[in-house]
C-alpha cells in the first residue's frame, strides 16, 4: 500500500479522477492531513464513509516512530526509527528568525566526503517522499510549534535521491499543505551536475547550496571523490547557468578545514574563482570528530579567510555554530549510533 504523506496533491487529484471522484478531494484530505492533522481516514467528516473506505484501502498513514531525542541548548536531535527499522536522524535549531529543522534524505550516504561522519556508512537505501515529511510533522507534533525553514542538509546526497526530494518539497510546499515558502526551503549538494541542471528547470524557487569546499581539482579530489566525477571546472559554468536560468542567488558552502583549505592562497583561489557571480560564500566552522583526522581552523583563520574573500568582493558570512554537545552539527548525525 501506498503511504499518504508520500503523495503530492496532484498524485491525489489524479487518483480521485482515477476512480470518478472530483479532483478538489485532494485539497479536502491536503487540509486534514496538513492543516488539522488527524492520522486517520475516519476523522475527514466531509468525506463519505464510502470513499473513506476506499481510501483506507489504498493508502496507509504508517508513520516513523521516534527513539530518541537529545537536546543541547537552542538544537534538538531526533533519532527516528523507519518501518525496516532503519534510523535516520534530524535535527531542529531555533534561530532569532524562527525554527529550522534538517532532514536527511538517505539511510547512509555514498558521497564519501573526507571530512564528512555521514559517510562512514554507505549509502543503505533511499528515503521515501513520505519519510522525509514525516521528519518534519514528527517533530512539529512533539514540539507543537511550526517549523519555518527546512534546510536538506542531514544525513544523504538529496540529488541521488532526486525523485523522491522533488515530491517531497512539492508537499510541503503545497499551499493547502506545509505550506513551506520556496525561499524557506534550502537544498544542499555536493553537486551532482545532472541533478543540479534538471534542478534549474524545476518550477519551484527553493535555494539551492553547494558544498564546494576547495578551490582547485586537485584539492577538492582529495576531500570530495564526487570531484572527480563532477569536477570544478564542469560545475561552475553549470552554476553560472543555474542562476542565469533562475535568477537566484546560489550558496557556497566551504567547511573550514585547518591547514587543508583555510590558507591565504585558498582564499584568493576561491574568490578568482567566483568572481563576479551572484553567490554568497558560507564558511562553516569545522566539527571534528573522534573518527577524522581533520581539525578545525581557529578562529584567526577563519577571520582571515573571510577578510580575503571580502576584500576581494565576494559576499561572505561565517556559519553559526550549533549542536556539538549533541553530535548534531554537520556531517555529524548517527555518529554515535554507528
Ligand atoms: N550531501 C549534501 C548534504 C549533506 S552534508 C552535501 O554534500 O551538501 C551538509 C553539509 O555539511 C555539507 O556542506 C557537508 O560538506 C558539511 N559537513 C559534513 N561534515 C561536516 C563536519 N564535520 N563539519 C562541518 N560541516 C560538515
């Protein structure tokens, strides 16, 4: 059977039509689901109990049950169990502007990063559309305050997953659903280049983040082996065209790696490199980990750095830092379950 919350409304609309229903059913169950958020068929009173039952027996509400939950000051960590019993984990951080919640996108991830926890442990299977809406109406449920930007950043590689993140943003941006703003979802990629130009064409605004890193091909092969498929040169003309077609201000994401990314000659590498294209630099404070070799950069660094990307007219801002007593910063969910 298949399971509602993976259902854009136009699935639903076309399976209405498919049975001889009219089309505006969808939005009822969209307002059930999304907005009262009742967990049966039974509860939709303006649905006939004939079609309830109809609907009972074509698709489930089977839900992703929570394990755990950890919280280290303004960030909460959620460890939920799948029905195969696979976890997956996301995390929800209060900012000044609101909560946002990071979900993963895969059990496991094959991208193998260097630096990056996450890929530790391969790639086991992809997540449905349903299991990443659940991440959020899980923890919206126990928290019971709305969620107001998401950013796919967790655990996985959401463009080896491009199909089932399609659907999922659809539904939560779906105005009778979520109704997540566009501009308050945020999708983060190693960058897949395929994905990132069938992207370009996907009709809804979201941002969209790239995980670049390094500078040059030969460093970001050292630290990212998707580079050697996908490699510098092949992505920034891609880039250049994602915010031509778009008009959309793309973000760079660079972890600050001490000694291994974050010297002078780095910096004014990257920014020959961006020069002139409408993005902004997010350098993100390295979270070490017991497993890694890798350090962070001190915080002079990292000043530095930014100070040579900033002089040379490159936007650029320093990430806040959160979750580390947990192990819920970047790259970092499932560490300790593994
Ligand atoms: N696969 C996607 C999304 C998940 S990773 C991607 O590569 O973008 C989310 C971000 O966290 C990426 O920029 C990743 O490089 C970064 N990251 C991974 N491990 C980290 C760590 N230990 N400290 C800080 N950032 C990390």
């Amino acid at each position: 059977m298949k399971n509602i919350y993976g259902q854009t409304k136009e699935d639903l609309e076309n399976y209405f039509e498919s049975i001889g229903e009219k089309k505006f059913k969808a939005t009822q169950v969209y307002e059930w689901l999304y907005q009262k958020r009742v967990s049966s068929f039974a509860m939709m009173s303006n649905i006939k109990k004939e079609l309830q039952k109809k609907l009972a027996n074509e698709f489930t509400f089977s839900s992703i049950t929570l394990e755990k939950k950890e919280v280290d000051d303004l960030t909460e960590k959620y460890l939920f169990r799948l029905k195969d019993n696979e976890k997956i984990e996301a995390v929800l951080m209060r900012h000044d502007y609101g909560i946002s919640a990071c979900v993963s996108s895969q059990v496991g991830c094959n991208m193998g990063c260097a630096f990056c926890e996450s890929g530790r442990l391969k790639k086991i299977r992809n997540l449905e559309p349903e299991e990443i809406v659940l991440q959020i109406l899980g923890i919206e449920q126990i928290i019971k305050q709305r969620i107001k930007r998401v950013v796919i950043m967790g655990i996985g590689e959401p463009l080896d997953n491009y199909d089932n993140i399609i659907k999922f943003i659809k539904i939560i941006n779906d105005a009778k659903g979520i109704s997540l703003g566009a501009r308050h979802i945020t999708l983060s990629t190693c960058g897949i280049i395929p994905k990132i130009q069938e992207l370009m064409h996907f009709n809804i605004q979201i941002n969209l983040a790239i995980s670049l890193h390094a500078p040059t091909n030969q460093l970001r092969n050292r630290l990212m082996p998707v580079n050697k498929m996908y490699n510098i040169d092949m992505l920034i003309p891609v880039l250049k065209e994602y915010i031509k077609v778009t008009n959309r201000r793309v973000t760079i994401e660079y972890v600050m790696l001490n000694m291994v990314n974050d010297t002078e000659d780095c910096a004014l590498k990257l920014a020959k490199l961006l020069k002139g294209m409408n993005i902004y630099v997010n350098l993100i404070p390295y979270n070490e980990t017991k497993h890694l070799e890798f350090t962070k950069s001190s915080k002079e660094r990292i000043t530095k750095f930014y100070d040579i990307l900033k002089k040379n007219h490159i936007n650029v801002t320093i990430r806040k830092e959160f979750g580390k007593k947990i192990s819920a910063a970047c790259g970092q969910l499932r560490s300790k379950e593994v």
